[in-house]
C-alpha cells in the first residue's frame, strides 16, 4: 500500500505488473495538483473478498480504483450496488467506497465509444442510405462491452465474427433480449465468412489480441471495403496496427486503441478524485512514452 496525506485508488489484479492505469492516473493527479497516489495491488483471486472487507471497514485506505484480469466479473459477483452498464456486462473494471458499501461500474464501453467521438465525431451519424452496421472481430470480454455501446449508439445490424464462431453465438445469446429491444441483429460469423459483409459496414472494429506485438497477425481482407467505413482496433501495440495501416492506406478514417483505454479511465477519476479529466495530447504522449 502506497501512503499519501489525500485521497488513495488501486488497480487490482494477478498479474498487475504491466498495468498502464498508475501512469496514465499519476499524470491526471500531477496534472490537477491532487494530493493522493494510484497504486497497483497484486491481488490473488482467493483474497479478493477479503481485500474488498478491508476497504469497507476502512482497514485499508483506498477509496476505490479498477479491477482487471481476472477480477472483472468477480469485483461485481462482491458488489453491493452494480451500475447498469456492469449488469448489462456481467463483468466490472471500476469500483469505489461509498459509507461501507461497494459500488462497481463498467467503463469500457464510455471509454470505446468516447475514443470514435473524438477521433471522428460523426461516425454513429444516421445513415440516408439505411440501417448503421458495423463488423465486430471477436467475441471476448471486449467484444461484449463494444457490441453493448454499439446498440446504445442505433446500430442496427451487427456482424460478430469470431474464431469460435461457438463464443460468438454465446456472446449474441447474451444480448438476445436487448438486442430485441433496440430492433438490432446481431449475426454470430466466422472470421472468413464477415469479409463478405465488409461492403455494407459503417464501421469495422478489431477486438482480438491479434495484431498486438507478439500475436499472431490478424487475417481480414479489407478488399471490399467502402472509403466511408470507420475502421478501429483496441490493440494499440502497435499504436497503428497492420490493419488501421491497411485501412488509412486505403483512404479510410481509422480510430487507434490507445484513445479507449484513455476514455474509460475518466469517470473512475472522477469518482475516486472528485475532478473529471480531460484526455489531452499531453495525456497520451505520457502514455505513449511507456508502451
Ligand atoms: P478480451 O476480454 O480482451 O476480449 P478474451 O475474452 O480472451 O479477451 O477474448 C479474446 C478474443 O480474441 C476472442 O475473440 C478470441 O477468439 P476465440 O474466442 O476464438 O478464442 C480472439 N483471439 C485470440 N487469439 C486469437 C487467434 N490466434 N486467432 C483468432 N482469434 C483470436
């Protein structure tokens, strides 16, 4: 446990080593003179109740913080109040204190949908020509909360393409009721067979690992690919990805990862700090200088 006179935060999780959450949060408390410190916390699964007791009985003095791998869905199973977003994920990355109780939220789809406003503003515009689509690659934990933010944002048609096309249907199974709701469709693909709707998509979006330094390469062809489609990829080692350089070879506006998990550590800041951060070029140069 790091000390400081003011205000603590913790990113949890086994292993936490490579976790960029203290550097990028270092530099908002820097940046906006706040008095505390976010530290990381390795934390074995089997002591994450009790590490989350000691929060609440004040044992412990973190106001709160982020949980990552392989804490996300058990943060929430130990929640006394879930946000809507969690609930809607099964999974929590954002957790605070509030008089004894645990409160958890999900700030992953805030942080990939706050990324393409600001990297092109109009890329959920309605679409004269018809339904907005999108191509999702993956189906994994991230894949979940981008598929959520897309529906929330009037997607209509969703392309979930993924190696197990198996975790693919599971994860459109997952949002059969909402995806009811919001009059959306959401069809389960392998990898292979969505190249074939890369024609109508609005928008492309990697949420694999691969592409990612040391990964496998990421084996999409953008051959059929409109100028107008938005392409983004949450893999930001490399910053620009084989297929962000593909796509903007092309003349497409591609979107890169970085800025997401920038976007999603604003509204835990806030709540942890009491000051909403801005994400700033000086914020991910910081970032930039340690990938
Ligand atoms: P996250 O929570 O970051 O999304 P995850 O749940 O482990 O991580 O999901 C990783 C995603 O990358 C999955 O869609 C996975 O495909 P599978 O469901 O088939 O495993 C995909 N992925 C990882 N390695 C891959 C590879 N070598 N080829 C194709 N897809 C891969």
């Amino acid at each position: 446990m790091v000390e400081s006179t003011g205000k603590n935060a913790c990113v949890i999780g086994y292993p936490i080593k490579h976790s960029r959450s203290p550097r990028l949060h270092g530099f908002w408390l820097q940046h906006y003179g706040i008095e505390g410190c976010y530290a990381a916390e390795s934390i074995a699964p089997d002591a994450l109740p009790t590490f989350m007791d000691s929060l609440k009985n004040g044992t412990l003095q973190y106001c709160g913080g982020n949980a990552t791998i392989p804490h996300k869905e058990a943060v929430l199973a130990l929640a006394d109040h879930a946000d809507e977003t969690a609930k809607v994920l099964g999974a929590a990355n954002t957790y605070w204190v509030e008089d004894g109780a645990l409160h958890v939220s999900n700030t992953d789809t805030y942080g990939f949908l706050g990324n393409l406003d600001e990297g092109v503003p109009d890329w959920d515009a309605p679409k004269k020509s018809g339904i907005k689509t999108a191509i999702v690659l993956g189906a994994g934990g991230a894949s979940r909360a981008i598929v959520y933010g897309l529906m929330t944002r009037g997607f209509k048609s969703i392309i979930l393409a993924n190696r197990t096309v198996k975790r693919a249907h599971a994860l459109a199974d997952h949002f059969s009721e909402l995806a009811l709701a919001n009059d959306c469709k959401i069809m389960p693909h392998s990898l292979l067979q969505a190249e074939a709707y890369l024609s109508q998509a609005d928008l492309l979006v990697n949420t694999t690992s691969l592409g990612m330094v040391g990964q496998d390469d990421l084996v999409f062809s953008l051959k059929s690919i409109p100028i107008t489609t938005v392409v983004t990829d949450i893999v930001y080692t490399p910053l620009e990805t084989d297929l962000l350089k593909e796509a903007r070879a092309n003349g497409n506006r591609t979107v890169d990862g970085l800025g997401m998990l920038l976007h999603q550590a604003v509204p835990g800041f806030e709540k942890w700090f009491g000051v909403r951060p801005e994400v700033t070029d000086a914020l991910r140069n910081h970032v930039l200088q340690d990938l």
